[in-house]
C-alpha cells in the first residue's frame, strides 16, 4: 500500500524556488522512493498550432489551451537508491511529487542517465496537461 503524500518527510520542507531538495517518486502501485538533494529544472511549453499562409497577411498561431512539463531531476545516487529507481522506471508510468505545486502528478520517465564512477544522474520526467 503505498504511503500518501502528507505522510511523507520533508513534504513541505523542500517547496523553496532555489536550492536541493528532495524528491520523491513511486511507480504505479509502489511506495514512495525519496531521493534526497536534488536539483530540479522544469520546462514548461504550450501546445500551440501554427498556420502560415503565403500571400496573406500574418501568420495564424492557435493556443490549444494544454501544455507538458518536462521535470529534470540530477543528483547523486547510492547503488540501492539506483536500483529502486530502476525498478520503477520499468514498471510503467510512475508518480512525482511536483516540487513547487506540492501535489502528485503521473509522468512518464523519457530518459535516465548514471555516472558509474561517481554516482550522478539525470532523470527526465515528462507530464501531459489538458
């Protein structure tokens, strides 16, 4: 059974704009994984359409009203925190503790990087909104 969010330590701790703080991520029917000192970079873009017309005056841009967040999560793992998140990145669409909105969110893990030798990563987590 897994743990919930207000259960969790340091939840409301580590919501500051700058600076590590932890993570925490858990795959579908799993407890929560936390990965302490973390940095956290997010990219947010807007789904927009685009019509260029030759001959015509301006270009058509259309907001679609959705956009995707792109969360890259870097720090330093142990080989046991290693594993855990390996685990979890196989086992389907996981869940993440969105940092500064502090609420859980369902992303897909589109890439995860190690460093062998001295233990950092990169782990980058996409979220679809409507």
């Amino acid at each position: 059974m897994s743990t919930s969010i207000s259960e969790l330590p340091l939840y409301t701790d580590w919501c500051h704009m700058s600076g590590k703080r932890a993570c925490f991520i858990r795959s579908v029917d799993g407890d929560w994984l936390q990965i302490p000192d973390c940095s956290i970079d997010i990219e947010i873009r807007r789904r927009l359409t685009r019509e260029i017309v030759r001959g015509h005056e301006g270009d058509d841009i259309v907001d679609e009203g959705a956009e995707s967040a792109e969360y890259t999560v870097s720090g330093v793992l142990d080989d046991a925190t290693y594993l855990r998140v390996m685990s979890i990145f196989r086992s389907g669409q996981p869940y993440f503790i969105e940092p500064f909105d502090e609420k859980e969110i369902k992303v897909a893990i589109s890439h995860f990087k190690l460093n062998g030798d001295t233990g950092d990563f990169k782990l980058t987590l996409i979220e679809d909104r409507v």
